[in-house]
C-alpha cells in the first residue's frame, strides 16, 4: 500500500516486493502453534509441484516490479531437500525479476540443522538463517513439545555461525515456570554466539492448541502476563545493552542485520505469499490462499487459483498502518497519514493520542508519532485506540 510505483528511465517500474513461501509441514506439533502444517510429510512432491504452478500462475500481479526477498518460512522449510528449494529459488529466478542482491532466507529447526544441510545452504544462494531456537533449556522446550533438545539448540549454532553471518533466532518468553533468572541466561547464551539478529515472543495460548487444552485441564500453569512484561523489559535492556536495535515489537537486530523482508512488510510494501495459508498484498488488495495442502494441491493441478481476496478500504489501510507503524521505530508518520488518508485521518490521530501522550505511552518526534519505552508491550491496545471505525 504504501510502494512508490514511480517510473525508471527505462521504463521499469522501480517498486520492490517480497515473496514469502509456505513449507507446510512439521516433524510434530508444537503444543503452542496455531499456524499452518501437517505432520505427515506423504504430499512433500505434490506440493513443491504446485508451489511452482502458483509462482507461474502469479507471474502477473506484480508486472515490472523487482523481487527483493525470498522467505521460506513455515512450518518447517528445512524438511525440503536442497534440490528442492534450490527447484523453488529457480523457478523464481525464471519467472520473476530478482534484484542483483535479494535477500534469501530460510527457517529451519535445530534438529534438521546437519553439518550437510549447512553446507548446502551455504553453497545455495540461500543468505541468512531463521533458527528456531526458542529457548535453551530442556524443561522449557519439552513444556512446548519442540523436537530439538537443549544441546542440538547450542550444537547447531555452534555450527551455523562457522557458515553464515546472518543469522536471526527465535526466543519465548514468557513461558510458564520460566524465572527471570533462566531468561537472563537464555539471553546470556544467545549473546554468547555473537549473532546479529534476534526475534523473540512472549508466549500465547492460542485457542485449540495443545497448549490451551493443558493450561484448561490445569496440567500447566497458566501464562503470566505480568511476568512477560517483565522478561520482555529485561530483554529490550540487555539487547540494547549489546548493541541491539529494538526496530520492531518483536525483533532486534545489530546496525544492517534488521530483516529485509519483515521490514518490507511493516512499511506496508507489497509482497505475493505463495503455499497454503500463505497471505499476499498488492498494495490494494490482500489475498489467502486455502488453509488445507490436499485442497490447495487439487487446486492448482487444475489451474485453479485456491484463493480469497478482499480489497483493503481506506480504513482498513489506515488501521493497519497505525497497528504496524507503532510496533516499529520508524513510527506512524502524520505527514504520510495526511497524504495518502486525509486530513481528517491525520485530525482523528492526532486527538485519540492525546490521552496517551498524556500518559506518557506515546510521543511525537519530528512529525512522528512512537510508543514510549512505558508504552511498548501495550503498543498493539493503543494500537487500537486510534483505529478509525469503518
Ligand atoms: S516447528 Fe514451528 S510451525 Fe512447526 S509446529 Fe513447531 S512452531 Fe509450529
């Protein structure tokens, strides 16, 4: 929504936009995962196969504009073999106008992380590392159900940093039993490796899931809100105190680490989502593809498209700039609200902050409008405040 779509000398349009691929699938299930995946691996030939067909079958929404990143994210990419996400990264390359240095990255799980597999990602054009780490300690990993123990987690990035330079991991907080002291050390243990980028989230139950079943049953306790609060005031000081960026909600990076792709996407810059459950946006309208891999493989062995596209309204494009703009340090800029919603958006802003500028979780910085360090972990409520209603 927010591309310059504006015209090169030569004709090009100079936009830039993301493609995110959807690996469906996992060794097991997380107790605490509501995202997209099947545990049986039967359909993997089908479905690289029509993860091909959909990049052809898409070839035109996004016409003369540049691909600037390749996420394989999942799920578990890293259940694909080279040759076949070197297949994918092909047929991208064949279909698509790729910049001269996109950034490729790949989430992949400890467990599946072998010294061959390193190997061959370092010989592909694949250029940075998601490992999902989590946490370091056996009784947090076990709560969850991870399949990689506490000595794969530091094995395998032992071996990774020996690869690659850019490398982000995943970190939960929250997690129930987890003390301050053990995320001191999970955080502790991560600096130690010396890698550039880190992404970490306080836990959530999310409805049916394993997770939400056990904590009903009182089998685990509960999360504890206040506890994440704390452990994620206790992070933002120890990374920053590392050289850490804290750019969005979420994530952390050192100076050139941050995530291109994710990036991209909370400025609102287009990006196609290919795979089952996979989400596109055009800059107009966001689309999703059918949560079901059989139903999403019979789909396009028939040339069918198994998508649902809704057109964003001016509202909605606003809303979800504000939500995304205060989880990241660039803000939500009043002049590009004026601009591209209205004066009256830029109005209604500008008087729903009020009660927080009051209150010290929001301020305004060079026509800016940020969350203060008090306002972090409660960004996505005030978030909400300054919707507009449809
Ligand atoms: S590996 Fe990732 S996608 Fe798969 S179940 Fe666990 S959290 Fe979910």
């Amino acid at each position: 929504m927010h591309s310059s779509k504006s015209s090169s000398p030569s004709g090009k349009l100079d936009g830039a936009f993301g493609i995110y691929i959807h690996i469906p699938f996992c060794k097991q299930a997380c107790h605490y995962c509501d995202f997209h995946f099947s545990t049986s691996l039967k359909k993997k030939d089908e479905l690289v196969n029509a993860l091909a067909k959909e990049l052809v079958l898409r070839k035109d929404e996004f016409k003369n504009q540049n691909v600037d990143t390749i996420y394989f994210g999942g799920g578990t990419p890293s259940l694909l073999s080279i040759e076949e996400l070197q297949f994918l990264i092909d047929e991208v390359y064949k279909i698509y106008d790729v910049s001269e240095s996109p950034e490729i990255t790949i989430e992949v799980n400890p467990d599946d992380l072998t010294h061959q597999k390193l190997n061959d990602y370092s010989d592909s054009p694949i250029n940075r590392l998601s490992i999902g780490i989590q946490s370091f300690f056996e009784e947090d990993l076990k709560l969850m159900n991870r399949a990689h123990n506490s000595e794969e987690a530091k094995r395998c990035l032992e071996e990774a940093t020996k690869h690659f330079d850019n490398i982000s991991i995943d970190l939960i907080y929250g997690i129930p039993g987890m003390s301050n002291e053990r995320w001191i050390q999970n955080l502790e243990t991560a600096l130690a490796f010396n890698i550039p980028h880190i992404s970490s989230y306080a836990l959530t139950v999310e409805p049916k899931t394993a997770l939400a079943s056990f904590i009903k049953k009182g089998i685990i306790k509960n999360v504890d809100d206040d506890l994440a609060q704390e452990q994620f005031h206790i992070m933002i000081e120890k990374l920053e105190a590392a050289g850490f960026i804290h750019y969005e909600l979420s994530n952390f990076g050192k100076p050139e680490y941050f995530s291109r792709n994710n990036s991209a996407y909370w400025q609102g810059k287009p990006y196609l989502g290919i795979g089952p459950s996979a989400h596109s946006f055009d800059g107009k309208n966001r689309s999703w593809n059918v949560r079901n891999n059989s139903k999403y493989i019979n789909s396009l062995e028939k040339n069918i498209l198994p998508i649902e596209t809704e057109t964003l309204s001016a509202t909605d494009k606003y809303n979800e700039y504000v939500m995304t703009g205060l989880r990241t340090i660039w803000g939500v800029s009043l002049e590009k609200v004026e601009q591209e919603f209205g004066e009256k958006y830029k109005t209604y802003l500008l008087e729903q902050s009020q009660k927080h500028i009051i209150e010290q979780l929001l301020y305004l910085d060079d026509g800016k409008l940020l969350v203060t360090k008090k306002g972090k972990f409660l960004s996505d409520g005030i978030a909400s405040d300054l919707f507009m209603l449809n």
